[in-house]
C-alpha cells in the first residue's frame, strides 16, 4: 500500500500519519466518512459525497468545521502530494476523508472533544479486475443481519463498521465477493459495501431507504442514469424469494461502478452471465464518468 495522508492539514507519508489514541474516532468509533474516487483529478460527485457527510455527521451531533470548498482543497493538496504514485498508474485516486469526534477525555459528553479531527487518505484506485466485469461475481448472504435503524441507522456512514466487518468475514469464508444483508424484517437490504439492484423483465429494482441502508451516491446516480437510458427504475421492497425470478443483479459503489452478480450462494441468478441491463448501465456509468475527467497530475 502506497498511501498518503492528511490529518487536519499535515501531509505525510502513511508511516508518519498519526492521530491520538484518545481520539474519540479511535477509541469509540465515534466519527464520519466519505470514499470517494476520482476520474483523473476530480473527485467524482463531489457535492453529493459532501451533502452525505453533513448529513451523517448531523446525526451524530459532530460539527463539521470545514465548508465544502476547504475539503477539496484539501484533497486536492493531498492528491498532489500523492502525485508520484498516482503516476505509476492511470493517476485516479481513492479518497477516504474521516471526520472524528477528537481528542477528550474517556468521557461519552461530546464536550469532552472541543476539536474534531479530519483525515484524508489517498492511495492509488485499485480497481476490481475487468474479469470481475466480464463475467460478473459470486455473492454470499450472511447471518448477521443489518443494524437496526433505531440503532446505529445504516444511512450514517459512519467510522464504526464492525456490522459490515462481521458480515464480510461470512461472504469471505464462502469466498463471497460481497456480503449480502438482511434487515431486521427480514428483507433484503444492502451489502456490507455496497447497494444492489435486482433487474426482472427490463425493470431495475432496488429496496427503498426505509428498510434501512445507506444511500449510496452510486445507487442514486444509477436510479437516475437508468430513467435516462429509457429504462422503468423503482424502490421497492426486495426479499430472498425475489433473486429467483431476476433477470439480473448488480452491486453500486463508489470505488467498484457497477458490478454485474451471478450467483447468490448456490443459487444463479438469471442465466449466469451479467445480462443486457447492467451491461447497459455500466458502460453509460462509464461514459458519464469518463466524461468529466481531468488529466492526471503531474510528477513535482
Ligand atoms: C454499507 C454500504 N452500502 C452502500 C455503499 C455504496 O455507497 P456509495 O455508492 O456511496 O459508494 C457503501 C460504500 O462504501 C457501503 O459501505
């Protein structure tokens, strides 16, 4: 890993970044984040990731000390800094910004961390192998479900990710690409990293944001693209029952696109091969990616 880092305006390698260990973001999980990838040297949906954060960070009453010009200037300070190793290869970053409660006392009482602190992490966009697109991925539905929105609401995206971490560790035992979750009702709802969407005769499906998910700037962008490419997009309740009559499934990220799936365990959806639809909507995502790109920066 060849990362660089910012916390709060310091840039160094990723050997020399530090925080406190009585950083409330360390010590409770207590903090907001943000990943995002860059098309070149912009930040794709950057005003969207931001909107997102204010609003995570809203929930956990943590302020947010920066308007959303200083942030970009901030990654970009930390993409340039990152500069040479984003030149070893196509030069698109991955940008995870943290936001975390600061340093205090051993104390709940916000007051205790007068200061939050704000880390960027740029490494160079490792994308998934184009096989991952070309013949689509193997997805696990696990055990442990998602948590429940009264309580840690998965529509914060938030530093503490041990239900995500919990639920990967059961897709990746059965060597699972992602790891599919259940809500508290028992409905499908998300995965441990990304959103999904469900294709059945042309019509793209995905479950609403009350049944308890993030919503994903990945998912919102798709719902819109898909309207543009002529096809019916709705939020609607998904549950297991419903992968055997799909057409079609897909996972949306920020740092993966669109990720064709074929196989929910043992079970193949569709005929087993990503399908028109997605096929579709991944090269219009593309394009529309693509399209605002900016050239690389350049070695200083
Ligand atoms: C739990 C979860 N759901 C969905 C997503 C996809 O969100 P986005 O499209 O904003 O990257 C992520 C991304 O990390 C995630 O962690």
């Amino acid at each position: 890993m060849t990362a660089t880092v910012n916390v709060d305006g310091l840039i160094s390698g990723e050997r020399d970044a530090h925080i406190s260990v009585f950083d409330h973001g360390f010590l409770y999980g207590e903090g907001v984040y943000e990943v995002l990838r860059t098309y070149g040297r912009t930040p794709f949906l950057f005003e969207a990731h931001m909107a997102r954060l204010r609003r995570s960070a809203e929930r956990i009453a943590l302020p947010v000390p920066w308007t959303d010009a200083e942030i970009l200037a901030r990654i970009d300070a930390t993409i340039d800094a990152a500069a040479v190793s984003l030149n070893e290869g196509p030069g698109d970053a991955y940008v995870r910004l943290l936001l975390t409660r600061g340093v205090g006392d051993l104390l709940y009482d916000p007051a205790a961390c007068p200061t939050p602190t704000t880390v960027i992490i740029v490494k160079p966009m490792a994308e998934p192998p184009e096989k991952v697109y070309d013949e689509g991925v193997m997805i696990s539905l696990v055990p442990v479900l998602r948590n429940h929105p009264q309580s840690v609401d998965p529509a914060i995206k938030a530093n503490n990710l041990l239900n995500n971490a919990l639920a990967m560790q059961q897709a990746i035992a059965k060597h699972g690409f992602e790891a599919l979750m259940r809500n508290h009702r028992g409905e499908l709802c998300e995965c441990a990293q990304s959103n999904f969407f469900v294709v059945s005769q042309g019509v793209l499906r995905t479950p609403p944001l009350d049944a308890g998910l993030l919503a994903g700037i990945t998912r919102a962008f798709v719902l819109e693209l898909a309207a543009a490419l002529g096809y019916r997009a709705k939020e609607e309740t998904i549950v297991e029952g419903d992968l055997a009559t799909a057409d079609e499934m897909f996972l949306t990220s920020s740092t993966k696109e669109i990720v064709p799936v074929v196989r929910v365990d043992d079970l193949t959806i569709g005929d087993g091969r990503p399908g028109p639809v997605t096929r579709a909507v991944l090269a219009e995502f593309r394009r529309r990616a693509h399209a605002g790109r900016t050239p690389a920066p350049v070695n200083v």
